[in-house]
C-alpha cells in the first residue's frame, strides 16, 4: 500500500469514528433528518432517505437568494410570535401529492407548475408533524432546548411577500436533499429558522446566574474555625515548653474587654467581649476590622453576661483546666 492509499484509509477510519461519535449526539440537522423521516412513514407510508443536509446562516438580505425556485413556500407560525419558513420544492411537492392520491410516488421527474392552495392544504399535516416531530428530538437529545412550537400558518406567493413577515436579522437555514419513494424522485427541502440570539443569551445568563449562585452557597455554607484570644503574651521558647496543664498566667483585667476573633492565618476577624448564655460560653461582637457592627438587641445584650463583673483585684488569673491554646 502506497502513501496515498494509506491516507485515503485513514481519513475513511477516521470520518468513520466522527460519524459514530455524531450518531450518539443530537444536533438539529439530525433532529430533522429524523423528523422527516418519521413524519413521512407515519402520514403516508413514504419512505424518505435524507442524502444530503446543510445548515447555514443568513442575513435577512440574503434569504430571497437562497428560498428562490420553484415549489411551495409556507410561513410558518410560532407560538410566541416568532415567524419561519419553508419551503418543499416541485419534486418533493408532487410526491407528497402523488402518495396520497394514488398510495404511491411516480418514478420520473414531475413537470414543474405553480403551488396551490390544494396543494398547501394536502402538505399541512405533513408540515406540522414534521416540525412537531423535530422539537421532540431536540427536547429529548439537548438539555435546556426551548421548543418552537411552530406550526403550518398560511403559502406564501413569493419570496417578497415572505420578506415582508420575517422580522428577525438572522436566520439559519437548513436545505435537505430528499430521496423519495425508493428513488422514485429526488426532492429538496428548505426550513428557515430565526436565530434566537436573546434567548440563547437569556440561557446562559440565567445558566451564568444560577452558577454563581449555587457557588455563594457552597462559600457561604463552608466551615469556618475561628479562634477567640483574650490576650498576646510575650514568651521566650524556654518559657513555652515549661507549660504544665493547670499553671496560671497573670493577665490584666482588661483583657476580657478586649477579646478577638481571629482566623486561621491570624488575621482579625473581629472584636469581641467575652461572657456566656445559657451557660454557654459566648462572644458579643464589637468591631470588623471593617467598622464598628451595630448595637445588639438588648435581650440578647441581657442575656450575655460580662465576664468583667467578676473582675476584683488588678490582674485576673485564668486556670487552664484543659488543654489551651497559647498565642505567642
């Protein structure tokens, strides 16, 4: 094998591992090309096989290029006032009549003739189920889709009275080449979708916004280990390792006024007055190191006594009955 066969076998090996990987993931080509097919077999008994799909974006300027041509064209309504269109061609439109007047597809290329209004009113059904049909495949295979609810609304002479209802600036247009019958024609299929741009927008904004918020509440709801000091005393590392369970240490009387939160790191937390309630030992916050917090209620300034009233003599001996934490 050659160089170039060796390439040619590896692009096939892997445009076949990109289509097994696109078989299991819905896009809205998909989604139609199924819809299609669906709504063909369970209306008609019609087989339909989706050769080709493309999708592409356009402005409004460049719709009446691209819808051109024979065939019908149908304005499509949707439930929140949103407008589309679609367009079957002489091929496919003659086929969707030809089935279900005489139960069969004629082999041959139908002669090409202007769109009636029997014709609308006999693709109608056919119309609504496919589009029905594609916003089940998209509810289904893509998280957070907003349905179109769109449905049949009402042909369309030409592509400039077409213009005068769409309102959007894009549109994605998406052009099916149809095999029809067994290959008893070849049809073509164009649907014409605005570019919701504001939803799509509004989705992830609300996405962005319940992030942030599920995010705040897992900081906010974290544990937090805050240590309360009553006083800094300066010790040597001799001094330090002689501490025995149940010495005292002198401290002056006003350490219990001047109390601190500090965290983890050290830093000031706030300033506090140590007491209890309910037998609880407890902290009445003073201070951030932002500002001073607003006053208490005084229940709870009730309920929070002051260690200070026990305060008789200049310094005021702390007895460690249990194991204490030591800043130095």
């Amino acid at each position: 094998m050659d160089s170039l066969d060796y390439s040619s076998v590896m692009r096939r090996m892997a445009q076949g591992a990109r289509d097994g990987a696109d078989a299991r993931r819905m896009s809205p080509a998909k989604a139609l090309r199924l819809a299609l097919a669906q709504a063909a077999d369970t209306l008609f008994g019609l087989a339909v096989n989706v050769a080709t799909v493309e999708q592409m974006r356009l402005t409004e300027a460049e719709v009446a290029n691209r819808l051109e041509g024979e065939g019908l064209l149908v304005l499509l309504d949707g439930a929140r006032a949103e407008r589309a269109a679609m367009r079957l061609d002489g091929q496919l439109l003659a086929a969707m009549i030809e089935v279900q007047t005489t139960g069969a597809v004629r082999p041959g290329i139908a002669r090409a003739r202007p769109a009636t209004p029997t014709d609308a009113a006999m693709v109608a059904r056919f119309v609504d189920a496919v589009l029905a049909q594609y916003d089940a495949f998209l509810m289904q295979g893509v998280t957070g889709h907003v349905p179109h609810d769109y449905r049949f609304g009402d042909r369309v002479e030409d592509v400039r009275s077409l213009l005068l209802a769409l309102a959007m600036p894009d549109y994605d247009l998406f052009r099916l080449t149809l095999d029809l019958g067994s290959g008893a024609k070849t049809g073509q299929l164009d649907l014409l979708l605005p570019v919701r741009a504001v939803v799509a927008g509004r989705a992830r904004d609300a996405s962005g916004s319940r992030a942030r918020h599920a995010l705040a509440q897992l900081a906010l709801g974290a544990p937090v280990v805050l240590d309360a000091v009553m006083a800094r005393v300066p010790m040597t590392l001799k001094e330090v390792s002689a501490l025995r369970r149940g010495q005292h240490i002198a401290l002056s009387r006003e350490v219990l006024g001047s109390a601190c939160l500090v965290g983890t790191r050290g830093h000031l937390v706030a300033k506090v007055h140590l007491g209890q309630i309910n037998g609880w030992r407890a902290v009445r916050f003073l201070s951030t190191e932002t500002g001073d917090l607003p006053e208490a209620r005084s229940a709870d300034q009730a309920a929070l006594s002051d260690n200070r009233a026990g305060a008789s003599g200049a310094t005021d001996h702390v007895r460690h009955d249990s194991p204490a934490q030591v800043v130095v």
